[in-house]
C-alpha cells in the first residue's frame, strides 16, 4: 500500500583533484497504491492497481573530453620535425595547454511523478510520468580571454541546463476463449531542454549558450529563388550573407524582414540578429511507438514501429555542396535545378561565383525530419510437441524476422532520419529466417 525508499552513495574520481574528488548524491522515492485503500473496494473488480508515485534523485557525471583533463600533459608527435637530425626528422613535443584545477563533478537531479495503473483485471494498464531533470555545475566554456594570452582557455563548470518532459505507455492484453493470445502497446514521450545558467555570453551570441533558450535552435534566414532580373533589380543587397557580387535568376534569395533595406546577421545577437530568426530545432520531438504481438496454436507474431513526430535539420553536405564555385549535388537531384524550363526547382542554378549562399541556414532547405519506421517485424511456428518428441526434439521453430523494413519519411533519399548525425552510415535493412531447436 506504501512504498519508501532512499539511498546514497558516495562517488569518487581519479580524473579530478583530490580536494573535487569525492562527491555525495543521495536519493529517495515515495509510492502509494491507492487501489489498496479500503474505500476502494467497490470498484476493486474494475481497477486492481492505481499507484501514485514521486521521487528525487541525484548522480554524478564526470564529464571530461579526456580521462586526465585537471593535468598539463604533453601532446608527442613521431618524426614531425621541420628539420633533420642525423639524416631523420626528429620526434617532437607540443607545449601543454591551460588546465582548470578546480574541474569537478556535474551533479544531475531529477524530480518526477508518477501515476500507474491496472484495469479490467490487467488487461489494460499504463503510465504517465512528468519529470524535471536539472544539470547543475556542467562543463561549459570559459569566459574569453584576450588573445594575448596565447593559448585556448580550459573549460570550467559554470553551465546549468534543465530538461522537462513527460511520457505516456499503455497496454492492452488478453487471450480469448479460442486460445487467441494478443497484446497492444502504445508509447509516447516528449521533452525540451533549455540552458538556465551561463555566465560567459553577456551579449547573448545566438551561436554560444545563452541563459532561457531552448537547446538545438537553428537560427538561419527565409528564402527563395529569384525568378527574374527585375526580383534582382529591386531586391535588397544580400552579399553580406552569401558573399557574390552578382546575380542571376535562379539564385538563392534571402528575405529582408527586418526592412532596413540590407539582408546580413546583425550582430549575431538576440537583440539584433539582423534578418536571421530561429526557423527551427534540430532536437526530437514526441517521440513514439507501438508494438503488436500475438499467438495461436503455435502461430507467434510480432510487430514494433517506432518514430518521431517532430524534428527539423538543414539539409546535409552530403546532399548538398560546393566544388569550387559551382552548384554540385548528387545525381539523384541533378535534374532539379533552377532553369527557364524549371522555375520550380528545389536547388538553385547552378553557376560559377555563386557565393556560399546554399551553404546558408535557411528555411527553403530546412528538412522535416518527422518520421514512422518499422523496425522490426518477427513471424515464426512452433511445430507441435507431440510431433517433436517422437525426434527427441523438446521444441523446434521456424521464423522470419526483417529489420528496419520499411520507413515513412520526409528526407531525401539516402539520408536516415533516425539517426543525431545525418553524417553517419544509414542503418541497414536485414531479412533472416531459421530454425530453433532444443533438445
């Protein structure tokens, strides 16, 4: 009916120094089962579970870009001198950079509730969890220094960040009178993450931290192509932005919206980001899936699709980039480019001296990278036992599983939306079948 627990624990870490080194972070969480209660009673038959939950954590993270990062070290390189000794270039030693002594721990707290519960004698049951989760003391970079100084300044903990999210699950399973075994399950989640505390941006640079911004924002400019030499005539300078002096239909136009009658970055700033604003977010929104699984008289079935119902990128080098100063994409694309027969092109024309305006952040090339995929499906049969006993055989199955079979999406071809680093490999579609046996 009641649940309590608490824990602490004490960690210690060889990578910080020795007054840093050891760190406590205690916990605790709190349950009631109020479908115990007995005024519940009456309705018992109908909910048998109706949990009520909270809890705080704490734990560290020694979140360092090297194992030994409070300690000068130096870099060794093998035979990349610039001068010859005894007939073979020399081995060589990179002066140590600038170290924080003072480097620690990063202490992550979590806060949530929870309800859970279990209906019609739990056939249905599921779960919502809303949760804070607070990054105090992260490592973040230190304040600039003037250049006299000579060297990169160590980063410090001097960074907080907060995420706050919830997620939902609910189940349903059941077997029917004919021996007809199901189960349904749906999951859903969504979160956000803003930087609370940073110290060393005052003038609030879009590309750095800044205090109360949500993490992942693309800043980039509204865009389209021109059309003709009389959109160029009368359209604002943009050459602060993609760098040509001059202009042809077809290429990329940039969108003066604060009117001031130039299209440029401002200052780079909150306050004055010239015709930039943010466009979207590169970080995954409602994320979700749902599974199906059955059996039937050795019949076995399974089915899990997952995906994301909210994201935005730019569109990858990989699909888009620059050779020289001409336009180059991959063959896939190379018939929509901008012409008098194709005014409806997704890519500019391409030219030489285009400038870097297609390497711009920008909203006619932002992606959605929403998707649905299915990520696995399993089929199998189950022969029966008296058969495989009459072999010595306890149980034997046949199967068929696929991996990543099939996915609904809105990128290019070639590019995985699943994956944080549209850079990375896609992952790769498999088909199999065999055969369990167990003797």
């Amino acid at each position: 009916r009641y649940l309590f627990e608490a824990n602490i624990r004490a960690d210690g870490s060889s990578r910080f120094r020795s007054d840093n080194r050891w760190k406590v972070f205690p916990s605790v969480s709190v349950g009631w089962n109020i479908a115990q209660e007995k005024f519940f009673e009456p309705l018992s038959n109908t909910i048998g579970t109706l949990k009520l939950r909270g809890s705080f954590g704490s734990l560290g993270n020694q979140n360092t870009t090297n194992w030994y990062q409070t300690y000068q070290t130096l870099a060794i390189y093998s035979a990349s001198g610039a001068w010859l000794m005894n007939g073979n270039r020399p081995n060589t030693a990179g002066t140590p950079g600038l170290v924080s002594t003072d480097l620690g721990w990063e202490t992550i707290q979590s806060y949530n509730v929870g309800l859970d519960w279990g209906l019609l004698k739990n056939r249905l049951t599921g779960s919502f969890e809303y949760y804070i989760r607070d990054t105090k003391n992260m490592v973040g970079n230190a304040p600039e220094l003037p250049n006299i100084l000579g060297t990169g300044v160590p980063v410090t903990n001097n960074t907080d960040l907060r995420s706050q999210g919830w997620e939902l699950t609910i189940g349903w399973r059941d077997r029917l009178q004919n021996g007809f075994s199901y189960g349904v399950n749906f999951n859903l989640s969504d979160a956000r993450t803003k930087i609370t505390k940073y110290p060393n941006n005052p003038t609030e640079n879009i590309w750095n931290y800044i205090p109360g911004r949500y993490i992942g924002e693309i800043w980039g400019y509204e865009s389209t192509l021109f059309q003709s030499q009389e959109e160029i005539d009368n359209a604002p300078d943009q050459s602060k932005v993609d760098g040509a002096i001059s202009k042809v239909p077809g290429d990329i136009r940039f969108m003066d919206i604060n009117g001031d009658g130039v299209v440029d970055y401002g200052e780079n700033t909150v306050d004055n980001p010239g015709d930039m604003k943010i466009i979207g977010n590169n970080r995954a929104r409602y994320r979700y899936g749902f599974n199906v699984s059955a059996d039937w008289k050795g019949f076995d079935l399974g089915i899990f699709f997952q995906g994301v119902g909210k994201r935005d990128i730019m569109l990858p080098n990989t699909f888009r980039w620059q050779y020289g100063s001409q336009w180059q994409v991959p063959v896939a694309a190379s018939n929509d480019y901008w012409s008098e027969t194709n005014t409806d092109a997704w890519l500019p024309v391409a030219r030489f001296n285009g400038g870097t305006a297609l390497g711009q952040n920008q909203t006619r090339y932002l992606l959605n990278a929403a998707y649905l995929r299915l990520k696995s499906l399993s089929f199998g049969y189950t022969l029966p036992v008296s058969l495989t006993k009459q072999w010595g055989i306890q149980k034997c199955r046949l199967y068929f599983t696929g991996e990543n079979l099939l996915t609904f999406k809105h990128t290019p071809e070639g590019f995985d939306p699943e994956l944080d680093d549209p850079y990375q490999y896609p992952q790769q579609r498999s088909l199999s079948i065999g055969v369990n046996v167990v003797f």
